[in-house]
C-alpha cells in the first residue's frame, strides 16, 4: 500500500496538526496537512505508526463524505498492518465502509430507475462523472456526486477493511453481522469485487459444527473458527477426523496443516498441495463446494450441519489459506453417541443420510 524509504520526522506532529485543522473546519489547512500525513506514512517506523492509526481512524466521521475519506482510512489501515491495534481503529472504518456501501446501492438503484430496461450500470470509474451523470441520480447535486463517488471508490474501502477484520475476531464479533448483508447487496450487482470483504464479514469464530460422517455413520461436534474458505476447512476436518484416527482415509501433510493453522502471517506463495478427503454436502445433499465458505453451511435446529461423504473422483489444490493474516482453527469437542447421530442423519436427506 505504502513504499517505505528514509525515516521522516514528525508523524505524531503532523497527526496532531490534522486534527486541529479538522476541528477547525479549516479545509486549505487540512488539506496541505493531510498531504504531509500521507507522505511521511510512507517513512514512519512501526513505532510511530501503531499510535497514530486510531487517532486517524478516529477523524474519518469528520471527513466530507466527498473528500478524501477512502485515503484516509487505508492511512489508519496501514497503520493497523504495522501494529496498531485493530479493534481501536474498527468502528470508524467500519461504520465508513457501511455507509460508502449504501450509498454505492442507492447509486445502483437510481441509475436503474432513470434508465431503460436494457441500461447496464456505468463501470466504477471517476472519470465517468459529469454533469449528465449527476443529473440523472437526481435534483440534489451534493448528493449525487456522493453517491457516484461511493459507487467509485467501493475497491478502495476493501483494504483498510481486510485489515482489521482480518486481525480481529472481536472486531469480526462487533461489526461483521451488521455489514455483511449490506456487502452481498453490492457484490450482487456485479460491478464491484468484492469477494475477499465479503469472505472476511461471513468468518465464523468459536462456531459449533455437527459433522456427520455418512461412510461410517459416525458423528462429532467440531469447533471452528478463523477459517477463510472451505479449502482450508476441509483440510482441518481431514487433519482432526482422518489424523485423529476417528474416520478412515488419508490425512493432510502436516505441511498444509501448518499452512491453514500458523499463528504467524503467511509469506508469500508456497507449492504445499492439499488432497480432498471428503465431499462436503448440506443437510438436503446439495454439494458445499470447497470455493465457498463455512457460512455456506447450512443451519439446522440451530446448529451447522454439515455431511461428509466419500468423495466423487481425486481433487487437489494448493494449500495456502485465503487470508494471510488469518490462522485456521478445528477442534474436536467430542464424538456423539449413536442415538444423536442417528438423531442428527434423520434430519438429513435421504440422499444425504442413506
């Protein structure tokens, strides 16, 4: 995001000089000022940087939503990838994400109405506003250039997101429930990416999943959490029910293991390769594809349930997770007894339970 060269001098002056520029609704000062706070972001050591991304988290609210905002919180969101506490910078960046978001829908749905039945969305690109454009979204002027200017800048929201969604699950805990709706809204419009903001809204943390193993009919509790997609969960079933001697089959190296699980951030692109142990099914037997995510599977009588089967021919993938900065956890918190599982496969499908 940022390149880093000398050691700049200042960070905590140049923050504090923001501030009370921002508080004085001095838009020439804030301006310059701002641009002197990017630039010496770009030197800053770690230990002037974990500091200062909160105090510029914290003066996103007081950014015109026409302004440089989405700059701005990829300053606080750096500051977070070097250090700074995650949860301390969420609730502003978050709260902007939302609202840029909506106001990026309600783009959609004017430029729907105002055209014809054929009249695609205009791509997510500045240069394409002008006055017919504004016109168009209607009578208020201000209000139009903000909802063309959300529709734009919606990619660059997704970094500062990732970076504390991704290194929090408290964070996840607070603001993912209310934001993830509102990001498959826009992802439904196909216009914007946003797959990887989408994935990191729906993680599960501390969720209790009913596993049921149709060639053995056996079944087990397993907690999860952190798991980015369901390559990953698929390996960490394999790694717990196969490793842990409680299915048949070929458990993963421990390489791949290592990979969905290392606390540490991973570093670049490895050639581990994972092989697919199971079919994932849901309760009704329709195939959960390793592509998507745990929150795919479905929930019932209030529970995850999820079916394993012998799997229909010989996959393999590459065995880095989705998010690099987001360790993988499985564990199993016990085996159910025969009259539970049995209770649990008849909630099933035939297919899925025969």
């Amino acid at each position: 995001m940022f390149s880093r060269r000398q050691k700049p001098a200042g960070l905590d002056a140049l923050v504090t000089e923001l501030e009370q520029a921002v508080e004085a609704r001095d838009g020439a000062r804030t301006e310059k000022t701002f641009a002197a706070v990017m630039r010496a972001l770009q030197q800053a050591p770690d230990d002037e940087l974990v500091p200062a991304g909160p105090r510029l988290a914290a003066l996103l609210p007081s950014f015109p939503p026409v302004g440089p905002r989405p700059y701005l919180a990829n300053a606080a969101g750096y500051c977070v990838e070097r250090g700074a506490d995650p949860l301390a910078c969420a609730g502003p960046i978050l709260d902007a994400v939302r609202r840029d978001l909506l106001d990026a829908t309600e783009f959609a749905r004017r430029w729907t109405a105002a055209g014809g039945v054929e009249d695609q969305l205009p791509e997510p690109d500045e240069k394409m506003i002008d006055d017919a454009l504004l016109a168009r979204l209607g009578d208020d002027e201000y209000e139009a250039l903000r909802l063309a200017l959300a529709w734009c800048s919606t990619d660059g929201w997704q970094p500062p997101a990732l970076a504390v969604l991704c290194r929090s699950a408290e964070v996840r805990r607070r603001y993912a429930a209310a934001l993830l709706p509102v990001a498959r809204d826009l992802a439904a419009l196909e216009s914007h990416d946003l797959k990887c903001l989408v994935y990191a809204l729906a993680v599960l943390d501390d969720e209790p999943l009913i596993v049921l193993h149709r060639p053995t009919g056996r079944g087990f509790e397993v907690r999860i959490g952190g798991i980015g997609d369901n390559f990953q969960l698929h390996t960490l079933l394999a790694h717990v029910l196969v490793g842990g001697g409680h299915v048949p089959g070929d458990a993963p190296s421990a390489e791949s293991v290592l990979l969905a699980t290392d606390p540490a951030p991973a570093q670049g692109r490895t050639d581990v390769v994972a092989t697919g142990a199971f079919e994932l099914l849901a309760p009704d037997g329709e195939r959960i594809w390793n592509e998507g995510l745990p929150d795919d599977i479905p929930v019932v009588e209030g529970r995850r349930l999820l079916v394993l089967d012998e799997p229909t021919y010989r996959r393999s993938w590459n065995a880095d997770r989705f998010f690099p900065h987001l360790p993988g956890a499985a564990e199993l918190t016990r085996v159910l007894s025969a009259d539970e599982t049995r209770t649990w496969f008849a909630r099933t499908s035939a297919d899925a339970a025969s």
